[in-house]
C-alpha cells in the first residue's frame, strides 16, 4: 500500500527500474493502473531499447499506455530524464 509522504503531500511519485517483461506470465495491467491512479507521477525506467519494447513477452507497450516509460539504458539517458524531469 502506498503511503503519504509528508514532505511532498499526500500523492506520492513511483518509480519503477525494469524491462517491463512478463516472463510469460500475467502482465497484471490492474496493478499498474491502480499505482498510476494513486500516485501524483509514475516512471517507468526501461533499459531496454524502444525498438524491443513490444517484443517476445515484453508488455512495455501496455505499461506505458498506463505510466510515463522512458528508455534509460546508460548514465547519459539517466541525466537527460533527470533534467527534463526536474525543475532547475
């Protein structure tokens, strides 16, 4: 369950580090919805390439119809997100 964080209110961020595949098994699409529901912002992490996402069991294309998936495969990609994301 998530909880309210004092500092930043009562809707808390997630983040989330993963190749978004499901190991052949239940992509559960009602529990992303519901931590994008009762979250202020989602990001999903991928370190896959966008061009994979979408491939064998990947259910990245279904996650990221849910949740804000962004590609991070190496520290310039990291630096890059992190700058869009944070107000400076």
């Amino acid at each position: 369950m998530l909880r309210p964080s004092r500092r930043w209110g009562s809707r808390p961020e997630h983040g989330t580090l993963g190749d978004a595949r499901t190991n052949m098994s239940d992509p559960n699409l009602p529990a992303v919805r519901d931590v994008a529901e009762r979250a202020c912002r989602v990001h999903w992490l991928n370190p896959e390439p966008r061009t994979l996402w979408g491939t064998g069991d990947s259910a990245a294309p279904e996650y990221a119809a849910l949740v804000a998936m962004h590609e991070c495969r190496n520290a310039r990609q990291l630096g890059d997100l992190i700058a869009r994301l944070l107000p400076v």
